[in-house]
C-alpha cells in the first residue's frame, strides 16, 4: 500500500480460512494461531470487517464465475464497507466484482 495511513480491514472469513491453512500444516513458522492473530491485530492495528446484515444483503449485486460462499463473502464484505480487496485468486480478479490489489 503506498498510503501508510490507510486502514488495515480483516474478515473473520480469512482468519477462518488461514485457520484451516495452519490445521492443514501450511502455516508451519505459526505456533500458536490465535496468538498470531491476536498479536497481529494489535500490532498493525487491523480493524475486523465483520458480517453484517450489510454484508449479507450486498451478496445478491455481483457474480462469480464459481460457487466458493467463502469468496463470495469476501467480495460482499469489501463491497459493504467499501473496500478494496487483496488477492491473488484469478477467479475474483477476473470476474472484476470488487476493486482489487493483487497479491503477487
């Protein structure tokens, strides 16, 4: 992010995602996870963008070229707070639902 000032936002959809990451054994140089979370969110000050009804009702204005709901929240939630979403899924990209910042 070139703004230093901007906001850092997380779903609780990602954490649940890179919680199913670490069970897996993909995030190996994590011990504990919700200390990781934990810490994170209070040394980069990361704000929690939760589900709200918003969240949900956003759901219906957009498609995707797949069923994933989790990706679909993502792209809801970005949408209800006005965000831009990072990524690296090709299929969020492309379907061009939601601004994006690639994650190369």
């Amino acid at each position: 992010m070139e703004n230093p000032q901007a906001a850092l936002w997380v779903s609780p959809v990602s954490i649940f995602e890179a919680q199913a990451a670490y069970r897996r054994g993909r995030l190996r140089e994590i011990d504990n996870f919700s200390e990781w979370v934990n810490g994170s969110f209070s040394r980069f000050q990361i704000r929690s963008a939760d589900m709200t009804r918003d969240v949900a009702l956003e759901g219906h204005g957009f498609s995707l070229p797949h069923g994933d709901p989790a990706d679909h929240m993502l792209v809801a939630t970005a949408l209800a707070y006005g965000l831009v979403l990072v990524t690296d899924d090709e299929r969020i990209i492309e379907s061009k639902a939601v601004s994006i910042l690639a994650n190369d």
